[in-house]
C-alpha cells in the first residue's frame, strides 16, 4: 500500500463532523470501529474511550487542513508535527499479494498495526499518511470545501491544483447557487434600467 493513501484516513475522520451544520457521527464505538477498514486489529481495540480521544484529534486534523486552505503552511506543517510526534508510526516491510513477472514479492512499506489503542493506531496512520502526501504534492494540495455550509476536508489530487469542492455533489451546488445569483443581479439591473 502507498503510504500517501493513509491520508484518506485523515479526511474521513475529519469529515465526521459538520460543524456548520451541527452534525457528528463520531458517536459511538461502532462509529470508531466504522473508521478502519476491515479486519484491523486496531479496530477491534476500540472502546467508549476512543469517542472522545478521536475528536480531539479530528479537531486537531481540522486545523491543520484549515491552516493549509488560508495558505498558512508553516502552522499546518506545525500542527501536523505535534500529531506525528504524539502518535509516532511503525514502518512495516510487507510483500503481500504483490509478485513481480519472476513470482518473487514486491516490497512495499505498510503501517504496522501494533498500537496499545484504537485511537493511537488510527491518529499514528492518519497522521503518516497526511504527511506524507502534504510532502510529496505540497501544503495546498490540503482543503476545505468552499460550498457553504459544507466545510468538510478533502485531498487535492487534481493535475492542475484546481480543486475547491470536496464532492461533485458541492461543486454543483455552489455553480447552481452562483448561476442564480448572476441571473437575480442581471434581472435587478434591468428592472433599474428600464423603469
């Protein structure tokens, strides 16, 4: 598995909560649990006590999305550090399921699942793999979604550094919303003009 893909992580515990519309369905162990994929060790750790410790850390990815979405990297850069030396990771070599044309294992790294808690595995691999794709595409390649009310996180994974919406959904939403509003600003100005 590429690291950089353990970002995914961090955009789906941040986008647990919606904080402009009050929603959090970070409620639950089942909701922790709903967080690993399947078959982590990790995730059958989880307890009533990860409820708490995860939003404290999806408060604190919150941040370091947000200060990448102002153009503040160095703050995203700092806070993203002070998670990675909280919930430091363990390298793994692993050569599963991957044979080159020889039949030999394709060595590959993965995050070792050998953390004390739930939230310690989750935050260390979210946390790696946040980082590492901030490093390889860069700080604003981190946002948050410019349709409002939405404000989840996403990954910028676009050839052209143009993504402002975390979903088609939202980006036609804003379009649509945008459209409407030309359309009452031009009809306004006629009435103006024509009376």
């Amino acid at each position: 598995m590429e690291l950089a893909s353990y970002a995914d992580l961090a955009v789906r515990l941040v986008n647990t909560e919606e904080p402009e519309r009050g929603t959090d369905t970070l409620t639950s162990v089942d909701a922790v649990r709903a967080l690993f994929s399947d078959g982590s060790r990790a995730a059958a750790l989880a307890d009533d006590s990860d409820v708490p410790r995860l939003r404290a850390v999806r408060t604190r990815l919150r941040g370091v999305f947000e200060a990448a979405a102002e153009g503040d990297e160095i703050r995203s850069v700092d806070l993203l550090n002070s998670l990675l030396m909280e919930y430091p990771v363990s390298p793994l070599v692993s050569g599963h399921d991957h044979l080159d044309d020889a039949g030999r294992p394709r060595w590959h790294l993965h995050l070792a699942d050998n953390s004390p808690t739930a939230t310690a595995h989750f935050s260390a691999v979210a946390c790696m793999g946040l980082a590492v794709h901030l490093t390889e595409l860069g700080a604003d390649r981190l946002g948050i979604c410019q349709a409002a009310p939405c404000r989840n996180a996403y990954l910028d994974t676009s050839t052209n550094r143009s993504r402002r919406y975390c979903s088609d959904r939202c980006a036609t939403r804003a379009n649509v919303a945008a459209y409407r509003a030309r359309k009452r600003q031009e009809a306004e100005a006629a009435l103006s003009t024509g009376a």
